[in-house]
C-alpha cells in the first residue's frame, strides 16, 4: 500500500536567486539563475515525501490573495494534496533567498516570525476519520508532521493522530517560545544543532534530557555534514553523513524531515530500525545538495524504491 502522510504547517512563496556573491548596500547584482517555488519547511517535507513515492496532504493557512494559487500549483504540480484550513490577512507569507554559487550558502528574508505567532481562524481541519476525495484519510495515514508553524492547526492534528496511534514527527530548527507546547504534542523530534532550549546551551546530552522530559521517545540532532545523533528508548547512537558535493543547501533540512516521515509512515516507528530511517533520510537530502534552488534535484523523477526502505 503507498505510505500516506499529513504535514501541518507553512506554505511560503519562495523567490530564490543563484548569485556570485551578496550584494554591498546600495549595489545591484545580476542573477545567474532563479527559482519562484512554494516553500515553507511542512510544504518542502510533503514535496520529499511525494518524491520517495508516498501520498502527502499539506494542511495549511493561506490568505485568499491572487499570489496564493501559485503555491498551491506548485505543490500539486509536486505530488501534494493542499488543504487550506485557515486564512491570514494580506499576501502569502514571501520568502526573498539568495544563494552563493561557490559555498551554496543562503541568505533569507522573511516575515516568517510573523506566522509563528499567527493564530489563523477559523480552522477548518480535514477529518482524520474521513477519506475525501483530494484528503488522505486517517486509515491510510501512516504519519504525521509538523513544523511548528499554525498551532491552532498543527496541534489539534497531533491530537487526533495520537489517539489513533498515528507516530507524530516534528521539524525544530531553533526553541521558541511555544516550543515546549509542541514538543509535548508529538513522539518524535528531529532538531537542529541550534536548537538550544533555556539551560542547555544546545549541548546534546541536555537537549535530549528536555526532549525525553516532554514525552518525545525518539529523538533526532541534525548537524550539517556531521553525524547525526539520536536517542531512542533502547539507547543512543550516531548515523554517519556521507560526503556530497554540495551546490544548493536550501530545503535539505526540510527534505530530510519529508524522506523521515515517509520512512515511518512506509515501517512504523522502531526503536532497532530508528538509525537506519535516519540515514535513508539523509541520502535523499544529500539528492537535493547538488542542485540550485528546491526542484532541479525532482527531475530525476520519483524515488518509489522499495528496496530502499
């Protein structure tokens, strides 16, 4: 049976420019390449996830504007279901990204802070009982995940899913305010090596103390090229990274979070399997690595490797 899964979070228009180098104030620079695509870590994670081979529905919050219908094409264009099931005020939250040629490094500009403390209403969230005819049905869906983004939408879903014994997967960057509240909603937790809750000062013994005292069993430090460690009922461990040549670092985060999910989703949540999901998701972000922007890396058309899970 193909692996279903819903992400609940954030959808942003992305405007990206591949450049030599950052402009100096006041200068003008010439792009050598750009990329108008949805963005947003839950809609890039349900892209990766339609690229492994899986069916994703994205339940999100968009304003009715006339540049929102160019997100939602382009995810479905990708292989997602879009759910809107809130609305903001104004234009879709825009994201301008520039990329370096030589590093593959980023530059972002967004009001994204803006949808952290969004509280979008009112919320019309999909059934988890129900299959609809463009909705992922709560029978088939193998997971959930989150990005933080849109708690009145996120939380709830995590609610639902875990009272049907859905494994809920949940994307952190950094620790916010309202982290605490989301990590206590969800049984797995892949973060970032900035991610730094009050007292720890990011080191991973201790993010991993406050992950494990908030409920989350399995648990996940995402470090760049570095390995990654993790902590499961059944002990710790680390997944080496392989060595990639890298164009483009944008998404990869967020691709690594979508070929997870699909993982679980595909297997179930298995403290003896945990490593192994891990390392498949960090060879599909490897995939998105040599590539300018979020999409150049689909072309070589669904993963869908059955061997591969």
């Amino acid at each position: 049976m193909t692996p279903r899964a819903v992400f609940a979070g954030l959808a942003t228009l992305d405007i990206v420019q591949l450049v030599e180098r950052l402009p100096h104030p006041d200068e003008k620079v010439a792009a050598l390449d750009f990329l108008v695509a949805a963005g947003g870590p839950a809609a890039n994670a349900a892209v990766a996830f339609a690229h492994c081979g899986g069916e994703a529905l994205l339940v999100t919050a968009l304003p009715a504007h006339t540049m929102s219908p160019l997100i939602e094409q382009d995810l479905n264009t990708h292989g997602v279901d879009v759910s809107v099931a809130a609305a903001y005020d104004g234009a879709p939250i825009t994201a301008s990204i520039m990329v370096t040629r030589a590093t593959g490094e980023r530059a972002v500009v967004s009001p994204t802070g803006t949808a952290t403390n969004a509280n979008p209403g009112p919320t019309a969230l999909p059934d988890l009982d129900g299959v609809g005819a463009s909705q992922v049905g709560a029978s088939q869906v193998g997971a959930v995940m989150l990005d933080g983004y849109f708690r009145a939408i996120g939380l709830p879903l995590a609610s639902a899913a875990r009272e049907r014994g859905i494994p809920v997967i949940l994307d952190a960057g950094s620790h916010k305010h309202y982290t605490d509240e989301v990590v206590a909603a969800v049984d797995v937790a892949v973060v970032s090596q900035d991610f730094a809750p009050p007292g720890t000062d990011g080191a991973p013994g201790a993010v991993f103390t406050y992950l494990r005292g908030l409920g989350v069993t399995h648990a996940a430090i995402t470090r760049g090229g570095r390995e990654i460690l993790y902590v499961t009922p059944s002990g710790t461990g680390s997944v080496p990274v392989g060595r990639v040549e890298v164009v483009d670092t944008l998404g990869a985060g967020d691709f690594f979070h979508g070929a997870l999910t699909y993982r679980i989703a595909s297997l179930g949540l298995d403290d003896a399997r945990f490593a192994e999901d891990l390392a498949y998701a960090a060879r599909v972000a490897g995939e998105s690595l040599g590539s300018f922007g979020t999409r150049a890396w689909l072309a070589g058309g669904n993963l869908d490797d059955r061997s591969g899970v």
